[in-house]
C-alpha cells in the first residue's frame, strides 16, 4: 500500500485568527514526516483538518488524487492526541472500539486486537483496566486503539509531549514500527526537534500558519532555508 496525500492550499480562520494561511503539502507513505513549530503555529489545527475533524475554511484534502470531504476523511484517518481519553473498561474493548463500530465480527476483532496489542508490547494486557495503567502505557493503548482500524493516513499529534524521556522513546520505536508494518501515511506534530530528526524522512516547519521550511532532516538542521527557522533550530523562538 502507497498513500499519497496533498494538501492544498489550505487555510482556517476562526473569526479573526488566522490559525492556517495556505498550506500545501504533498507527501507519500514512504517517509515519516514531521511536523515541528512553536506552540500556536498551527500544527494541531491542521492534523484535525485532516484527520477530517473540522472543515478547512478554503482548500482541500486530497488523498490517492480523490478530493476528501471531512466525513470520507474520517474514514481514513485516525489521531493519536497528546492525552487520549481512555474509555472506562478494559485494554481489549479501548482497543476493539473501531472494529466494533465497523462491524468486525469477534474472530477477527480478537485476531486485530491481539496484533496491535503484541505490535505496541501489551500482550497480556487485554483485561487490564485501562484507566488504571501508567501514562505510557495509555499512550500505547491509544496507538493501538488508532491503527487496529488500518487506516490510510495515521496523525501523531504531540504524542509523548506528557510522558518522560524514557517513555518517550519505547512510543518513539512503537511508532517506527507501526509505519514500517501498516505502510500509511504518518504525520507526526512535535515541538520536539530531537524527536522529528530522530523519526522523520521529511520535516516541515510550520511558523503562523505557514509552511516556512520542508527538506530531510539532514538539509534541515545543516542548511534552514530562512532565518526564522534557523532561529527555531537553535532555540531562540519563544515557545
Ligand atoms: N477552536 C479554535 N478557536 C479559535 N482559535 C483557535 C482554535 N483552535 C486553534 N486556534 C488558534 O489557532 C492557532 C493555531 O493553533 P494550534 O493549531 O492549536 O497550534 P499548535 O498545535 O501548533 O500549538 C492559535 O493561534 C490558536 O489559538
Ligand atoms: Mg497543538
């Protein structure tokens, strides 16, 4: 499977805010991407858009050359949030909610949850309270809620901006892992520069709802194709 999803010339407005002013990607499953910018730029506003969770306010969400509506877009995509509501039961059901909803029957439920499960490192976990696990454990639960549905376009948002280092980075090879097995597009939001350049294949810089800079990590952090993103790298930008 080889997804290919462009944004084009993208933007939203809340009233008076100019939250996106007309992004455009064009990106494959090929490489992970990562989307870095200071708090408020833009990022989240753009993953809801297309994990089709709000309307662009002009453009459009193309996916495989097909314009996508919010609602077919939903269909396609999941995201992952910096805190996920865990439901009030066990791993297996946070898990098996997508493909009850779709109508998968209990063999093959059980045979998906079991995957994802064992693909995040929670086997074993399946009657665990979910609620009650730690919050990298939840974290991984929420992965695995979101790609057990196998969904085209997979979105990160901020996913281990609450945890430690060192849970940040079990969920950091977790995500690896799920790219190279599900093949789907992944869009990974981070203020984290450490974490874009240690999982992407491409980074764009989003700065005031503008994409200011995209290249691999290398070009990226040796050659910043403008001063406010040299100034990002090295830290000088207010958070
Ligand atoms: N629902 C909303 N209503 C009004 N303004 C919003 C809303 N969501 C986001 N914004 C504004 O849009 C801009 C981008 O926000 P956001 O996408 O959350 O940035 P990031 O995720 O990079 O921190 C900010 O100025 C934010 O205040
Ligand atoms: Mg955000």
């Amino acid at each position: 499977m080889r997804g290919r999803l462009n944004v084009k010339e993208v933007s939203k407005t809340y009233d008076n805010i100019i939250a996106l002013d007309s992004i455009s990607l064009d990106i494959t499953s090929e490489k992970l991407v990562s989307l870095v910018g200071v708090n408020g730029s833009g990022k989240t506003t753009l993953l809801r858009i297309i994990a089709g969770l709000d309307e662009p306010t002009k453009g459009n969400v193309i996916f495989n050359n097909q314009i996508l509506k919010a609602q077919n877009l939903r269909k396609i995509a999941t995201m992952v949030f910096q805190k996920n509501i865990m439901f009030d039961n066990n791993v297996f059901d946070n898990v098996a909610f997508g493909l009850k909803i779709r109508d998968f029957n209990k063999e093959e439920t059980e045979s998906k949850v079991e995957k994802a499960l064992i693909s995040v490192g929670l086997d074993g976990f399946e009657n665990r309270k979910a609620k009650k696990l730690s919050g990298g454990e939840q974290q991984r639960v929420a992965l695995a809620r979101a790609f057990v549905i196998e969904p085209e376009i997979l979105l990160l948002d901020e996913p281990t901006a609450n945890l430690d280092p060192s849970n940040s980075l079990i969920i950091e090879q977790f995500i690896r892992k799920i790219r190279k097995e599900n093949g789907c597009v992944v869009i990974l939001a981070t203020h984290n520069l450490y974490q874009a350049k240690r999982l992407s294949g491409m980074i764009f810089h989003i700065h005031a709802g503008k994409i200011l800079d995209a290249a691999n990590p290398k070009r990226f952090f040796k050659k910043p194709s403008n001063q406010i993103t040299k100034k990002f790298i090295n830290g000088e930008l207010q958070f």
